[in-house]
C-alpha cells in the first residue's frame, strides 16, 4: 500500500529525552488531546481516536549475513474515515 510520510524527524537522543517525548504523546493520549509533531518549519497534528490500532515491533536490520541494527518501533494506526474502529491481535504487555 502507497504512503505519503506527512512528518518525519531522526536524531540521536539520550533514553531521558526520548521518554520525555514518549511520556508526552501519552499525556496526550490519556487526556484526549491531539498530538503535534514539529521539527524546524515542519508541524503536522494528529487527532488519534479513542480506539486506534497499536502496534508494537522489533526488529533486526541489516545486510544479510550483517543484521546487527536493533530498532523498536510503536506506531498509532487509524483510518481517516472510520476513526472509531480498532484492532488488535491478544493483549500486549510493556514491561
């Protein structure tokens, strides 16, 4: 399926700030906000519904034979037209 990547930003973080980021899409999730990503000129804002799909992946990458990059990666899905639905495939836990 074709995407258009509306936000994207990189940079190397320590674990705290990473969380501080983390910790506020959270607090705007708890609360029903939306969630505004800026970086630079770039700004989207999202408004995630009640129930998005969550999903959570890790992964391996690399060439094969060298697969030594480690990522985790946590995305919120939802369908623009339908932003009640949600998914899921069993209960995730975090520890």
């Amino acid at each position: 399926m074709p995407e258009e990547v509306l936000f994207k930003s990189e940079s190397d973080q320590s674990r705290e700030e990473i969380a501080s980021y983390l910790r506020t899409v959270a607090d705007n999730l708890d609360g029903g906000t939306d969630i505004t990503l800026k970086a630079g000129s770039e700004t989207v804002t999202l408004s995630p519904p009640a129930r998005p799909t969550f999903e959570v992946k890790a992964e391996r990458e690399g060439p094969a034979g060298n697969m030594t990059e480690l990522s985790v990666e946590f995305e919120l899905e939802w369908d623009e037209s339908d932003a009640e639905d949600g998914g899921g495939s069993g209960q995730l836990e975090i520890e």
